[in-house]
C-alpha cells in the first residue's frame, strides 16, 4: 500500500464498496444520495434495503433522494470503538429522517456544537480519493 | 383479586459475580444451578427440563450444558434468546410446559463471562470477540466510517429523542441513578455500593451524549438460574417459593422511519396490558418494580410504558426520589443493572423473586404483595415481564 492511499488525516476506516452498495457509491462521486424504491407500493426504503418492508416486494430500484431531511436524534460519542478514532475526538453520529420518510445514519458536517434535535440539514459530500462518502450539514 | 398463580419459583442461584477471572461462563452457570437446586431443597436428579441463554462471552453456554452438568433424561432442553428479556421469557416457556405436562421441575439459567483479567489483556487493549471481528464492507463499512455504535449510542439516541420531545433532563435520568445508587448500598453483592449525587452523576464523564458514566449499567461475569415448578409440586418443598401470577411479551418493531415512534414507545406499552389484564390490576397495584436498567432512561421509559405516569412525564415523576428507599414507588432494589451487577434480564428477576420472598434483608420493601419484573433487549426491540407473589392466589 503506497502513502497515497494511506487511512485519511481524520482515520475514519474509508468505506469498501461491494456489489449491492456499488449504485449508491456511483452516484454519491456525482453528488447524488440514492434510496431504494418499491415501485409495487411506492414506498421509499434506506440505501441498504434489499425487501420492501411493507409490501416485501424485492424488486427494489434507485431513487435519487432529495437530500433533504431533518435530525431525528445524535449522539456525540466520546468512546473509541475503533482505533481509527483515537485522536479525533468526541464525534457525531446522527439519524436523518429525510422527506421520503427513511431515517438514515450518517455524521455531521459541521461543529457538534450546532447539532439540535428536528433542526434541517441537506446532504454534503467528501471525497476520500478512493470513495465519496455523504454526510449532513444545516440546511 | 381473585386469580390463580400459574407457576412457582422455588429456588434462586447466584453465583459469583463481578470482576471474576479466569473461569468459563458454563462454571459460573453450573455455580447457579447448584445454588438453586440447594435454595430449593432439590437435587439435580430433580430436573427435568433446562431452558439457557448465553451472554457475549465466546465460547459462552450452548446446549452442551446438559453434558457438563451431567444432567440425564431431560424432557425439555432449549437454548433461546430475546436478548435481555429472555430470563424473564424462559420463566414463561418454563411455566407454559409444566402446566401442558411436558416437564416438572426446569432451571432456567443465564452465564456470561465477557471482561477478561485487564492483567492479561493483549496489547492493542481488545478483547477477543472485538479483534476477531471481520472488516465490514459495504453499507456496513458506511456505517463504521461515520462511527461504530454500540448499545451506548443506541439508547443516548433514544434518551435525546424523549428529551427533545418531552423536555426531560439529563438531571431527571441523574435522580434514577442516585435512588438505584441508594438500594446497591443495602446489597452484600452490588458492585458498587458507595452513595451518590446528582452532581456526581453530572460530573461523571460522558459516554455517548446525553449519556454520562453514571447513566449505564456496570459488566459482570457470572451467572443467575432460577428452578421453576408448579404451583402444587412447590407446596411440597421447604423453601418458600415466589409465584408467578401474570405474564407477558412486547416486540414494537423498528421501521426506521418517519411516524415510527420506537425510541420512545417500548415493548412495555404493549405487554402492559396482557401482564395487567392477567389480574384486573393496574399500576397503582404494584409495590415494586425491577425493571430491565441497562441505561437510566431504560428505567424513565418502562416506568412510562407500564403507566405509573403518562407518556413524557417520566422525567418530572422521578426527580422526587420517589424510586430510592423509602420512597413511595420501590424500584430497583437491588441496585439493578445500574449498580449492583449486570446479568442480563436476570438481575431484574433475581431480585424480583429476592423481594417477592421477603429475603432482602436490609433492603427488604416491607409491602411486597406484587412485583412487576421486566426484562429488555436489543435497542429497545424486545421485551417481557412477569408479576411475582409471595401468595398463590
């Protein structure tokens, strides 16, 4: 492994694409969040659905999401559950209900400080070099 | 009331229990029954059925058990799991079989082992089960790059929610831990049995926020078992048996969605009404509760759910103290999970049958007529409970 695709500076582990996330990893490189969508009961289901929760249909499509959405609740974690978070500090993990109804986890982009409770947030994007990854700012 | 107890607990084992090294988690549950089968007056010759669960510990207990304790002949043999409401579901299925006449007399146990001697930790400070884990990839691997969640995390979520919602306060879920606090005091084996504030629980380091230190339950090695029989066959022994009056289950679902009103509404508002309607009683008729307290808000929503006050208003109803000695709602008095030691679903039962018997010393609640016992599991997702009594009908 060469420096360049070293851990990035925040030693967050970079996620790993398989087959069934590869879609939403495409389309987050262009700046679009995808869900999953049940055509038989339009239903909008979180990126990792693989059965329509209500109809347990399984023909699930992409939909771009919104990006849009507000926090449902967070946490700040002050444990280090995974030696990529050492030296990072208290970090967040939030849960985004967003307009099409799924909550999704994800982290803030911005100060911990900031993060309230049904405040709106709207989707950002980082770009780790090997993958893109979304995260939530205030909207 | 006029009801008919549907099964007895006759004998309660617990074994060593805390920072225990260096044994297995089918020692301690062979402790357990042991000190259960001698509680009860019974042998193991005696058993006839053995309902398990085992905890994080690997390897932990599985359905070799029969063999390590010897036992022969059983008719009812099963390994389960709801998670944290299981000790209280396994009293269930136990009950459920002795009344169809598929066995008599069952243990019901649970051992866990998960801290190691720190002495004999490895390097990189990891446990076992926690550096054998398989890098993620995927959806999974999205989720760790935003930050691993554990159980911590998972409850804060749902405490933040009900704050955001109801206006309750970090102080409020610090009040649950004074008044647990208060009950390990009185309790040879808590694990932590000096007095606490307000303020030391504010002080207290964070976890996960609005989590701090003092909001989550403690780790323990060790088992608990109980022997259940039948309501006639107790009349026969010479210990003195805590009868099951009333049980039931809850499982809310998590759509993870908008309208899903998970965090806040638990399994306990739907077996509310199956445990109360059991025996045409409410809350008001409780005397104690022990309740499931892996985090104080666990306590603050169970208490919400089984309707001791209305929904949201756990915050402002524990804030007098009411849950501590002496107060008017008895909760915990064993020093629960928070406090005392945390075996599962089986610290809130122990203690449950303890009270229900009229064995608990110098914490003993004098009215003990029907103790609520809860058990939780997951996030929030599974959960049961039982009445006890020191009376049949």
């Amino acid at each position: 492994m060469s420096e360049k695709t070293a851990a990035p500076p925040s030693g967050r582990p970079v996620p790993i694409p398989d087959a069934d996330s590869q879609p939403f990893f495409d389309a987050t490189r262009e700046g679009k969040y995808l869900l999953r969508y049940c055509p038989a009961c339009s239903h909008y289901l979180a990126p990792a659905a693989e059965i329509c929760d209500s109809c347990w249909g399984i023909d699930l499509e992409w939909r771009e999401s919104s990006g849009k959405g507000s926090i449902y609740s967070f946490v700040v974690n002050h444990q280090v559950l995974h030696p990529g978070f050492k030296d990072l500090g208290p970090y967040s993990v939030i849960v985004v209900e967003l307009e099409e109804g799924p909550r999704v986890t994800s982290t803030y982009d911005g100060p911990n400080e900031e993060i309230k409770v049904d405040m709106p947030v709207k989707v950002t994007f980082e770009d780790l070099g090997e993958v893109t990854v979304p995260k939530f700012a205030k909207a | 009331m006029a009801h008919q107890a549907k099964s007895a607990i006759v004998g309660l084992g617990i074994s060593e229990v805390g920072k225990v090294y260096g044994r297995s988690a089918t020692s301690f549950a062979l402790e357990a029954i042991d000190r259960a089968l001698e509680d009860a007056g019974l042998q193991k010759e005696n058993l006839d059925g053995l309902l398990m669960q085992s905890g994080l510990a690997q390897p932990g207990i599985g359905l070799q058990l029969q063999n390590a304790a010897g036992l022969k002949s059983l008719r009812l043999v099963n390994h389960m799991n709801a998670m944290g409401a299981t000790p209280a579901s396994m009293v269930q299925y136990a009950t459920m079989a002795i009344q169809n006449g598929l066995a008599t007399t069952v243990a019901c146990v649970f051992a866990d082992a998960p801290m190691q001697d720190p002495n004999a930790r490895s390097s990189d400070g990891m446990n076992a089960t926690r550096r054998n884990r398989p890098v993620p990839t995927g959806f999974a691997s999205l989720d760790q790059y935003y930050g691993p969640m554990n159980p911590n995390a998972g409850y804060a979520m749902a405490a933040r929610r009900h704050m955001a919602t109801y206006g309750t306060t970090s102080k409020q879920l610090g009040a649950i831990a004074v008044s647990t606090r208060a009950w390990a005091v009185n309790n040879p084996i808590a694990q932590f049995r000096t007095p606490i504030t307000v303020e030391d629980h504010q002080n207290s380091r964070w976890i996960a926020e609005p989590f701090h230190l003092l909001d989550c339950c403690l780790i323990s090695n060790g088992s608990v078992a109980v022997i259940v029989t039948s309501v006639d066959r107790a009349r026969d022994l010479k210990s003195k048996p805590a009868y099951v009056l009333s049980m039931a289950q809850g499982f809310p679902g998590n759509r993870r969605r908008a309208g899903d009103d998970h965090d806040w509404s638990t399994g306990a508002a739907i077996a509310r009404d199956t445990l109360y309607g059991q025996l045409g009683i409410g809350p008001k008729d409780i005397d104690i509760c022990e309740l499931y307290d892996c985090y104080t808000y666990t306590t603050m929503i169970t208490l919400e759910d089984y309707g001791f006050c209305g929904k949201g208003e756990g915050g402002p109803f524990v804030e007098d103290g009411k849950l501590g000695p002496g107060g008017s709602l008895p909760t915990n008095t064993g020093g629960g999970e928070l406090s005392s030691f945390y075996l599962w679903g089986m610290t809130p039962l122990s203690e449950g049958v303890i009270q229900a018997r009229g064995g608990g010393g110098d914490r003993q609640v004098e009215k003990h007529d029907l103790v609520l016992v809860t058990g939780n599991g997951g996030i929030l997702d599974f959960h049961a409970s039982l009445i006890l009594s020191p009376e049949a009908a």
